[in-house]
C-alpha cells in the first residue's frame, strides 16, 4: 500500500465547505503523521468521498455505512456522536 505524501494530504482536505476545512486541517496538521499506516489509509478513503457526505456525517445528519470510516469519522471530530 503506497499512502498519498503530507503535502497531498493537506491539498485534499481543502474543501468545497468551510465546515469540513475546519474539521479536516487541523487534524492533519496534529494528529495525521501519528496514525498508523492503516488509518492514514483510512482518513485518503474518506477524503475521496462527495462533500455532502462528509457533511451529513460530520454534522451527524447521517451515519457512514462503512464502519472504518465511521470510526475515522468519531477520531476526527474529537468526540463521539451524540
């Protein structure tokens, strides 16, 4: 498995949505580099999803069918849905 480098990473949290750019720099910025080369994984293939998925998601309007990404979804907001 060969994982997208940092700079990429961060160009693909920029966003069409400011709410899931605030969401996603952060946690690249301090949490990515510490992720195991399986979660690092995980959070590309969440980055790869439309926008208004990620944002039903993250906003809690909807929960992602896939469970690592679901999990992926808790480990970024920093908190649990409610």
């Amino acid at each position: 498995m060969e994982l997208m480098n940092i700079a990429r990473v961060r160009w693909a949290c920029r966003r069409g949505m400011l709410e899931l750019d605030v969401l996603f720099q952060p946690f690249v910025n301090e949490k990515y580099a510490a992720l195991s080369d399986k979660d690092k994984q995980t959070f590309i293939d969440l980055l790869a999803c439309e926008d208004p998925e990620l944002f039903a998601w993250f906003m809690g309007h909807e929960v992602c069918p896939n469970e690592e990404m679901r999990e992926m979804v808790v480990m970024v907001r920093g908190r649990p849905q409610a």
